[in-house]
C-alpha cells in the first residue's frame, strides 16, 4: 500500500476494513464504500463498554448495509491496560484517566490484527478531522502495520460534500432501504469503555455550561451518593491489584467491581480544559470510578515505598507515559522505556490498602501488609521514641547553614 491520503477512488481493488459502530456514520461509511465497489469488512471492538448493554446489537445494526461484522473480544486486553496505566499513574490534564488514549492503543491493536487476519489491506476509521482519534488510530495503524494504508472518510472531500449533516445521511441510507434516524438532539457526545467515560461537545463546548448537565452512566454524581460511608479493601502486589477484601480477582473483574463500587459511591468524576494533539483545547467531563478508586490506593503505597528522589523520577516518568497516551504514542520506545522504569518502582509497591469512600471523596484508613515501607513510626513521631536522636540533626542544621548565609553575603537572596 502506498503511503499518503486516500481517498474514495483510492479503495477500489482493496479489501477495506471499517472500524465500526453501529451508528449512523458507519452504516453511512460502509454503504457509500460498498456502493463505490469497495470490498468492505466491518469491525468493533468490545471493550466492556458501560454504556452497551449488548455488543451484539452492533451487529444487528450493521448487517442491513451488506458487509459482515466481526466482533472483536478486547475486555481482558483492556483490563490490562487498564492496570498498566494504574500502575504508572498516568493522568492528563486536569488529574483525568485517559480512558479513550489507552482504548485506542487497545482497539487499533486488537482490530488490525483482526483485519490482517480477514486480508484487509486498508483500515477505515471514522474519527472527525478535529480531533485527537484520527491521529490515533492512524499512527497506531502505522506504527503495528506499515503495510496497511489508513482512509479517514471525514476529511475526504467527496464524503464531506456528500454527507455534510446527519440529515444527509438519513436520507441516503433511507434511499438505500435502510431505515434510519438523525436522532433527538443531544447535549453532548460520549465514548465508552472498561476504563471510563469521556463526555465531550455539544454543550459541554461552552465554559458556561455546567458539568453536571452529564447524566452518569457508571455511577452517580457525589450529592446523590449514599449518606453512609462504605468500606473498601484492596491488595496489591508488585503494583497490581490482585484481591478486594479476601476476594482474589484478574484485572477484568477487579476493574468492573471496583468500577460498581466507586461509581455508586460517586468517585472518579473530572472536568478538564485540555491540550490536543492537534494545538486546540478541549472540555470534557470524565467518569472513571474504578481508575480513581484503585488509583488512589495504589497510590498511598507508593508513598510509603519510594523516597523523595524515587517519587520525584516516578512522577516525570508517569507525566510522560499519560503524554504518551494521549498522542498516541503507546507503543512507542520512549513509552515502554519509561513503563520498565516504573516497574522497577512497583515491584515494592506490596500492601494492603483500606479506605472509606463517602460521596466522591476517598478517605485512608489503613496501610497494611507493606513489607517495603520506608514509614518508620518512631522516627516521624514527635514525642520521645527510638527513633531518630533529635540531637543528630544539629550538625545537619549547620551544614545547611553555610551555604544560606554564603548567598546572603554575596547579595543573591532577594
């Protein structure tokens, strides 16, 4: 396949895999390829989105357009990259997990494979010509498959003047015997999946608008949260959550429990104003109950287990890995260079972790079970101990005292 643009006369003689839905842009996309005489293959990616309560009904609503469709089973994949993120800590702007970042990475892996192994030749996404996903899933498809060309229907003029609304699209698949509707309107657009949810548009464009205008979908907004706190225990091995309670559990259903736990207790929401990869800002509204829930346990045994030059790397390696994942850059060296890094951190991160949740907010109530903790109670403790010799620290007090008065002296305190 040749490198470049494609367009729609470009797909003729190729076996295309569309990325799919089952929407009215991709039974749109499907049908307008398949009228061109394009080979056309259908793919979806279950990822244990919340907000589907089946993933077959994709199918369902695929299959008038002609083309099959495969679905393609990702939950254990991206439960794992769920705990991978976890253990880095990797977090965009404004302290949000980046759930449709890393669904990517997953998806694009997942469906090329899927695609390679049907003989696509072309992978077709339907992600909009503003946005962060089209570079996602074009530099993942690049960077997992050079051989494979990439067509972006929405910045192809012909569709563009074509279909420049819902209503367009209505009216031709209807034209086509598919019956189909623009829908009522909407006060913003959601993508789902075992991580969180990303709501973003519409009305959430506007500064003035309010983020609880977001009806939850994985749990609840903190003021309609029980008025009881709940108690939650969670152990971690190595940086991974491995049990709840006495509960041992995979990374698939230690995120979907921990996922019912934090959402009706009302954690994990975020509003953020953040950076593209293309240099414009964005709003989104951000619900991730699980990720923050975890997150934040595994967090507290962190702390205990790297000094302050470990936590400071830590934090510059984590910030570069949620970059990463935002740009779509996963995979890339300079990513998994950093992920070995901080595996070498977790593998002290071993403790047990018991916090109250109570209306969005996490409260600690104990860190057990933390053979490599580097808390030493007697030490920290202000009133007489074994610890530390208050004595002993005079000398060091001394120390730093030259220095502080050598700046002074030479006029370079302001």
């Amino acid at each position: 396949m040749e490198e470049g643009t494609l367009r729609l006369h470009d797909l003729k003689g190729q076996r295309v895999g569309v990325c799919v839905s089952g929407g009215l842009d991709s039974r749109t996309v499907t049908m307008r390829l398949l009228e061109a005489g394009v080979d056309v293959v259908c793919f979806t990616a279950d990822l244990a989105q919340p907000d589907e309560q089946n993933i077959e009904d994709v199918v369902t609503k695929m299959a008038p357009c002609g083309a099959p469709t495969h679905i393609v089973d990702l939950k254990p994949e991206m439960a794992e990259a769920c705990f991978e993120v976890l253990q880095a800590q990797a977090m965009y702007d404004g302290g949000y997990w980046n759930s449709t970042g890393i669904a990517r990475a997953v998806t694009v892996r997942g469906l090329v494979r899927a695609m390679q192994a049907e003989d696509c030749t072309v992978l077709a996404h339907g992600a909009t010509g503003r946005g962060n996903d089209q570079m996602r899933f074009e530099r993942y498809t690049n960077v997992l498959a050079p051989e494979m060309g990439v067509y972006a229907p929405w910045r192809d003029p012909e569709l563009l003047e074509a279909f420049p609304g819902r209503l367009e699209m209505v009216a031709y698949l209807r034209a086509a015997g598919i019956e189909a509707f623009p829908g009522g309107q909407k006060r913003y657009s959601t993508d789902a999946n075992l991580a969180g949810l990303s709501h973003e548009a519409e009305d959430l464009e506007s500064l003035e608008t309010a983020s609880t205008i977001v009806q939850p979908t994985m749990g609840v907004w903190p003021m309609d949260a029980p008025d009881t706190e709940e108690s939650f225990t969670v152990r971690f091995e190595k940086g991974r959550a491995v049990a709840l309670g006495n509960e041992t559990l995979d990374p698939l259903a230690m995120m979907q429990a921990a996922n019912r736990i934090g959402g009706r207790n009302g954690i994990g929401f975020k509003n953020a104003l953040e950076n593209r990869i293309i240099g414009t800002k964005s709003r989104g509204v951000y619900e991730a109950p699980g990720m923050e829930l975890l997150g934040r346990c595994l967090a507290v045994v962190y702390e205990a287990t790297m000094d302050r030059k470990a936590l400071a790397l830590f934090r510059t390696l984590s910030t570069l890995v949620a970059d990463q994942i935002y740009d779509g850059r996963y995979f890339d060296p300079a990513t998994q260079a950093a992920k070995a890094a901080i595996e070498t951190f977790a593998a002290s991160a071993t403790g047990t972790v018991c916090v109250g949740l109570y209306k969005g907010n996490v409260l600690f109530r104990s860190l057990t079970d933390c053979p490599a903790s580097l808390y030493n109670e007697a030490d920290s403790s202000m009133e007489a101990s074994d610890g530390l010799n208050p004595v002993s620290s005079q000398g060091f007090a001394e120390i730093q005292s030259v220095e502080a008065r050598a700046l002074a002296r030479a006029g370079q305190i302001r």
